[in-house]
C-alpha cells in the first residue's frame, strides 16, 4: 500500500483495539500509537511527583512540562512500545491497578487533553498512522480515511485483561477487574469533554466472538474500501 493514510481505532479499555491497532501497523508498515499511554503517563508522573490526581491545575501544569516518547520496543517482553517519562522506562508502570483507578479522572481535565491532542496531532502529520484511543476518530483526527470503533462486551474485556495479567505473573483478581472496569467504562462514556462515543462516521466491531485474525481480516477490508473510495473522489 503505497498511498498515506490514517486510521482512527477508538473503543473500550481491553476491547481489542491495541491489539488490532499494533498488528494492523505492522502489516501496513507504518506508525502505531496507543494514546491511552500518554494519558497512563501523565497519569505515573502525577503520582511520583507527589501530586494529587484531584488537583485539577498541578496535574494540567505537569502535562505540559514531563518529556514524553513513545519509541519502538526496546525489549522483548511483550511491550507493544517503550513509554519513557523524562528519560525514564515506565512502560510496565503504567500497567497497575493504581494508575488504572486515576487515570479516566486525569485524562477528563481538558489541559491534559488540549497538550496530549496537540501531540498525537503532530505525530500524525509525520505520515501513515494507526491511532488507537477513545476520541480519535472524533476529536484528534476527524479526517481518517478510516475510523472503527471497537466494542466487546464488558465482562470478556474483564476476562483479557484478567488473562494478561496472569500471563505476566502480576496478581490479578477477576472481580475486582470487572467492578473497575464497570467503573471506567462509566466515566469514559460520562467525561463532559471528548466522552468515548463513536463518530457518526465509525464503523463498529464487536469482538466477542472474534478471532483476532478475523477482526484484523475484517479492518483491513474496510480500510481498501475507503482508500478505494477516497480514490474515486479525488
Ligand atoms: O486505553 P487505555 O485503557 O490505556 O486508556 C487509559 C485511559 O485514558 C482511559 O481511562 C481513557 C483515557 N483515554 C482518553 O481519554 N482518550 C484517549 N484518546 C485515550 C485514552
């Protein structure tokens, strides 16, 4: 595929989207980002510098001093991307129960948002990109050539992230997965600015009863339809 293009994958926590996201990149060769580590981040540097997530005003200061990268993985153990605040690695930090439980609250302050948008905006100027979030297809880039949003439903999105867990030695309690994740998804969808919705313009995939091989089937069908149909129009 020679042409640019931009892909917005929006949905619920442990929907499918980063997985989807991450294996669509690679096949199509080009940039992934997963916003929802910028906001885990901001999230982390709120938490080791002390600060208090409720404190609307340190934490949209902070957003806009902490050097953020998203590079490539560094290390082979499972990590879609390394995470460096300030220089450093805080890809697994970003991962505990701790910053899930402050991190839709962090992520409903629009200094935060206005900050991070600018950013992914940015790294979508620099070519073809999937970019995986809650607000992409709506907010950051309205003008995806493709926009999916993925749903499943909340209790096998419980039972993935349970499973990932496990799978990296973590602790991990089914219950209280489900009782937090119940929690986010309510806040995600209820956030006054850039709530978690699908653009009018979304195609949405419920994964419950999806392989990843035929979700990622699926998307890129769609995806040469629309860059099809965006030929026809030029
Ligand atoms: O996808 P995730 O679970 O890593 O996202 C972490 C949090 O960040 C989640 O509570 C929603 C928020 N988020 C957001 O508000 N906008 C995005 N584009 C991405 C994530």
């Amino acid at each position: 595929m020679k042409e640019s293009f931009i892909i917005a994958l929006d949905g619920s926590a442990a929907s499918g989207k980063s997985t989807l996201g991450c294996a669509l990149a690679k096949k199509l060769n080009c940039l992934y980002l997963d916003t929802g580590v910028m906001y885990r981040a901001v999230t982390w540097a709120a938490l080791h510098h002390h600060i208090d997530p409720t404190d609307e005003a340190a934490v949209s200061a902070l957003a806009e001093t902490i050097r953020l990268e998203i590079l490539p993985p560094n290390e082979n153990d499972g990590r879609q991307a390394t995470i460096l605040v300030d220089g450093t690695d805080i890809t697994w930090e970003i991962r505990t129960p701790e910053i899930d439980a402050h991190v839709s609250l962090v992520s409903s302050y629009p200094g935060v948002r206005a900050v991070l948008t600018r950013q992914q905006r940015d790294i979508a100027r620099r070519g073809s990109v999937v970019m995986v979030g809650r607000d992409i297809g709506t907010v950051v880039l309205p003008d995806a050539d493709l926009k999916l949003f993925i749903e499943a439903s909340v209790e096998v999105r419980a039972r993935r992230r349970y499973e990932e867990r496990i799978a990296r030695g973590e602790p991990a309690d089914y219950d209280a997965i489900l009782a937090a994740m119940v929690r986010r998804d309510k806040l995600d969808r209820e956030k006054p600015i850039s709530p978690m919705v699908p653009a009018d313009d979304a195609i949405i995939i419920n994964t419950d009863n999806l392989s990843p091989e035929a979700v990622m089937s699926r998307a890129l069908a769609l995806l040469e339809e629309a860059l099809s149909a965006k030929k026809e129009r030029a």
